[in-house]
C-alpha cells in the first residue's frame, strides 16, 4: 500500500483561528482527519505532522525516505527562506507535491518565490483547506505513473 506523509509547517497549527479569512476556518485536525479520510477512500497510507522548527521539518524529510511513498509539504513562511528544505527534499528525491492553502502568487511580492518548487513535483496552492486532497490525489498520480 503506498504511504504519503502529510507534512505542515510553521502556524500551520493556527490553522482556523489564524488570519482566517485568508486560510479559512478548518483546522489542522480537521485537515488530518480529512486526509486521512481520503487515504482510507483510496486505499492508501497517510501519516500527518507538523512543526515550528525548520531542522524538525528537514529531520522529518529525511526519515520519509524508506518510510513514505511521498510526501505533501506545506512549509508554511520557509516555502521564501529555506534553502535547508529545499536541499533535504532534493537530497531524499522522494515526490514532494507543493501545498499552499492561499494563492502565494495573488499576495505580497515575498510570498512570490517558493525555494521549494524547483523540487517539487508541483504545486497546488489557492483552494483553501481542499488543496490537500487534490495534493493527495495529484501526488497519487504521480506515484502510479512512476512506478
Ligand atoms: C502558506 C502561505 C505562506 O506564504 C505562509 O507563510 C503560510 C501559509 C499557505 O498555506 O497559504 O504560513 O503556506
């Protein structure tokens, strides 16, 4: 059974109470429980976390490889500064689909650069708290065309 690993980064566990008419009003235990909802659906593994701390985050990529499939990365404000991220996920070459609950591209010019999309799969960002089932589901694709 393939296994995807749902990973959040920093605030994201704000997530409902935090500036929530740009990211909605779902939580992020209302977002892990939709996915893994989804996984049971479609017949696959989800396994959720999420932290504050960048190396937390790099740790997490890491031991993804050999454990997951692939992974859904929300990295949060370090999607703009985080040359570590980017170099753990290009390190692991796991599929890493890109997730932002906002359309980053719509908002301040900061938010315009992603370190982590030169090594993602893609990204899906602007449809809120359903962006990470159509993450899953894109994801998914992914793996079974590659595999
Ligand atoms: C975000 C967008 C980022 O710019 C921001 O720093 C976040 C959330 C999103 O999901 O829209 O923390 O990744």
């Amino acid at each position: 059974m393939l296994s995807v690993l749902i990973l959040n980064g920093p605030n994201l566990n704000l997530l409902g109470t935090r500036q929530p008419e740009i990211y909605g009003h779902t939580t992020l235990a209302d977002v892990e429980a939709m996915c893994a909802a989804h996984g049971q659906a479609k017949g696959f593994e989800v396994t959720c976390a999420q932290s504050n701390h960048e190396g937390a985050l790099v740790d997490a990529i890491h031991a993804a490889k050999g454990t997951h499939d692939g992974i859904v990365l929300n990295a949060g404000a370090y999607t703009h500064s985080s040359i570590a991220l980017h170099d753990a996920i290009a390190g692991t070459e796991l599929p890493v689909v890109e997730l932002h609950l906002s359309n980053i591209h719509a908002r301040e010019a900061f938010r315009h650069h992603s370190f982590i999309a030169p090594v993602a799969v893609g990204m899906i960002c602007g449809f809120g708290a359903a962006g990470y089932t159509l993450a899953l589901d894109a994801l998914l694709g992914h793996l079974e065309d590659t595999s």
